[in-house]
C-alpha cells in the first residue's frame, strides 16, 4: 500500500511537470509554428501578409505578459506594460486612416456606362469593394485584373486606384500609365489617389 501511495504520488508529480513544461512551451509553438508553415509555404506560392499571421498574435501576447509579471518588483513590470500600451495606442492613433468612403463615393458618382476600374495594390480592392456593396449608384466600373499597368479591351475608361497614395510606386505606376493614356481627372483622398485615363486615345 505505501508503494502504491508512493507510485502514484510520483505519477502525479510527472503529470504536474509535464503540464507545467507544456503551458511554458505551447504559448512558443502557437507563435512559431504558422511562421515556419507559412515560410516553407511561400516556398512554393508566396504566402506572407500581415494578416495571414494575426494568429499568432494571442501567442505574443501571452508571451509578453509572462515576461512583464517575472520582472521585479512589482512597480518596474507595472511601469513597462503602461509604456507598452501608451505607444501601441499612440501608434495605432498616428496611422493614416484612409478615406475609402469617400473615394469610391467619387468613382461610383463620375462612373460612365463602359468604364473600367483598376488597383494598383490588389488587396485594396476589399476596402474599395465594402463601399461599393454599400452606396447606391448607376454605373460600376468593370473590374480589370493584373499586376502590372493593364491593357482594358473593350472600355472608354479607366479609374485607376494608386494605394497608398504616397508610395513612389504608386507615381511610377501613374507616369507609367499616363505615357499610354491622357488623364481625364484626378484626386486625392486621405492615403489614396484616383486617376481617371482616357483609353480610346492611346498615346
């Protein structure tokens, strides 16, 4: 009966340090693992962008607030996690917030019957497309698809969405544009620019 005793004290002083090693080692397995599926992925198709990744960011999380209440004393811990939140916040509050509402309010409302309508960056469609599902107009412009500056077949004209709009990319992609096509119109909006080319008038 004490060997017994004995055995299963020993038994459930494994399984308390075995659960104790794996609270310590899944916070790092749930933040490396889908950057090491997402690296071996990209070998094959690229596969990286901020959002794919937010899953880990639970992880990070924890992984930080472990390191903050092991510090000591109290105060220095206390100290560093309100730092930490005042410039997360603050840098949150400094990013450019882009004015899509009103962006594509302006392309819906100039929009002609045979226009056409192009992104630079092709993840800013998703913010173009919400609004667009969401004002009531008389013309959408046709999508046209491509990675570099397209060649519509068939349209008059061709709304071109340059995202963001103070990335040198995005004036080498207008010059670029415009050496084929006259503009028709242009503005800027808060992080996007719109140019309208005429495409009937290849230069």
């Amino acid at each position: 009966r004490e060997l017994h005793a004995e055995f299963e004290l020993n038994r459930s002083g494994l399984n308390r340090r075995g659960l104790d090693r794996w609270k310590k080692l899944s916070p790092w397995f749930w933040l490396l693992a889908p950057m090491v599926i997402t690296a071996v992925g990209s070998l094959w198709t690229p596969m990286f962008f901020h959002r794919f990744l937010i899953v880990c960011l639970p992880a990070f999380v924890l992984l930080v607030a472990r390191g903050l209440v092991q510090l000591r004393p109290r105060a220095v811990w206390v100290t560093a996690f309100l730092v930490l939140s005042i410039v997360t916040v603050a840098q949150s509050y400094a990013r450019t917030r882009e004015d899509w509402r009103d962006a594509v309010h302006y392309v819906l409302s100039q929009s002609q019957p045979g226009d056409a309508v192009w992104f630079y960056r092709g993840y800013s469609d998703t913010p173009f497309d919400y609004y667009q599902n969401r004002i009531a107009a008389q013309n959408h412009p046709q999508r046209v698809w491509g990675e570099n500056a397209p060649a519509p077949e068939g349209q008059r004209r061709l709304w071109v969405v340059l995202y963001p709009a103070a990335s040198p990319d995005s004036a080498s992609m207008q010059s670029r544009i415009g050496n084929r096509y006259p503009i028709l119109q242009q503005a800027s909006f808060r992080g996007i620019h719109i140019v309208l080319f005429d495409v009937r008038h290849a230069q």
